[in-house]
C-alpha cells in the first residue's frame, strides 16, 4: 500500500472512530461540516441559523471553491465525513456543473459556489436577517 493511501485510510478510520452524530444537535452538524469544508481548503465559510426564517433547514453553511473541481471535491468529502458520522445527505443537487452544489443533511443545507456563482446569486444578502454564527474557534488559521 502506497503511503499517500496509508494515510487516507488511517484518517478514515479515526474520522468513523469518533461518535456519531445521527443524534446531534443541528448546531454541532453545521460545525462539523464547517470544519470539514475548511479542512478541505473552502473559502469564506459563513454559517448562518435559518431556523426562525424558513423551515427548510436549521442552519445554512455557504463557502466558496476554487475550482469546478475543487468545488465537487469539497461537496464529496462533506458526504464522504458526515457520513462516516452517521449523518449522510439526503439530496445534493449541481453536481454535474460544479458551478454551486447543494448538499441537503436535513437539518443543514450545505451551499458550495464558485466565486461567479455566489456573487450573482448572493445567498448572505438574501438572508441578512439571518443570525451569522461565529466559527472562528474551529478554522484553521
């Protein structure tokens, strides 16, 4: 086994180890998948609390990607983590363009744009009433 391939499989592995989250809080998904994009390499994630303006999610997670590939990259390690976790999405929609992936895990709806797409569509000025939850604590500086 290659090296490269030792240590995704090790990373795995300690990633399933860790307790599942089919019972957390929607707060605790919308971080986790925060962390997970970051380590990823997203850009500018915010993580907005949509609970008392719609009733589609609890939580949104937005970020940017670099790349159509970098952007269904991101989307696949999303799926790929939460769901090691116990919590796997139940819908993604844009796969295919890679231009904005939506990843929906029920609670958190998970929004993946290129820099076009996010500043024509502008989902943070859209829900600017939203509460933006600080993240600061779990990115990587």
């Amino acid at each position: 086994m290659t090296e490269n391939k030792q240590l995704e499989s090790t990373e795995a592995e300690s990633w399933a180890a860790l307790p599942s989250l089919a019972d957390a809080d929607p707060l605790e998904i919308a971080k986790t998948l925060c962390h997970v994009l970051d380590m990823k390499k997203a850009r500018d994630i915010k993580l907005l609390r949509v609970s008392d303006k719609t009733i589609i999610a609890d939580y949104f997670v937005i970020c940017q990607g670099s790349s159509s590939t970098n952007i269904k990259a991101l989307a696949g390690e999303a799926e790929y983590k939460l769901t090691l976790r116990g919590v796997a999405p139940t819908r993604m929609d844009g796969y295919n363009e890679g231009q904005w992936i939506a990843l929906d895990f029920g609670c958190v709806i998970v929004h993946i744009m290129s820099r076009e797409s996010r500043e024509f569509y502008k989902l943070e000025k859209l829900w600017s009433d939203a509460e933006e939850i600080n993240i600061d604590d779990i990115l990587v500086k």
